[in-house]
C-alpha cells in the first residue's frame, strides 16, 4: 500500500495541483432542470413531474408564463 498522509494533508504527488471543484463551488443542474422541464410542460394537463420542485415550477410557468419565461432568459437557460 502507497503512503497515506494524515486527514488534511495532501500527497506530494498532488502539491501545487488543482483537483476537483473549488471549495464552496455547487452544482445546480438539478434545480435548472426541474425549472426548464415545468416551462416547457406548462401548457400540458395534469402531467408526472419529475419532483416537487418540477411541480411547484410547472404551476408557476402555467399561471405565470411570461414571467419565468423572462427569468429563465435572463440566466440564459432557454
């Protein structure tokens, strides 16, 4: 078995090396998809969404349509 350095301390291999995400960063790709996937589906009737988030987006895009239209362009996400 190779070295294993204690808890904290990276191995030299990797001194100086960026691996991974930065600390702090996070990945809201879900969250983008359940608000795309109630924008399209929102002239549809009484579907299955994908989660709850997808649901509560679904019934904004259908009482609100230009308004998350207008979201979702403004972060370029459609």
């Amino acid at each position: 078995m190779g070295f294993c350095p204690p808890k904290g301390v990276r191995p030299p291999q990797l001194e100086g090396k960026r691996t991974g995400r930065p600390k702090g960063s996070r990945n809201f790709a879900r969250i983008w998809a359940d608000a795309i996937w109630g924008y399209e589906h929102r002239n549809a009737e009484r579907g299955n969404p994908p989660s709850q988030n997808a649901r509560l987006w679904w019934t904004f895009a259908s009482i609100y349509p230009d308004e998350v239209e207008e979201f979702l362009r403004d972060f370029r996400r459609i």
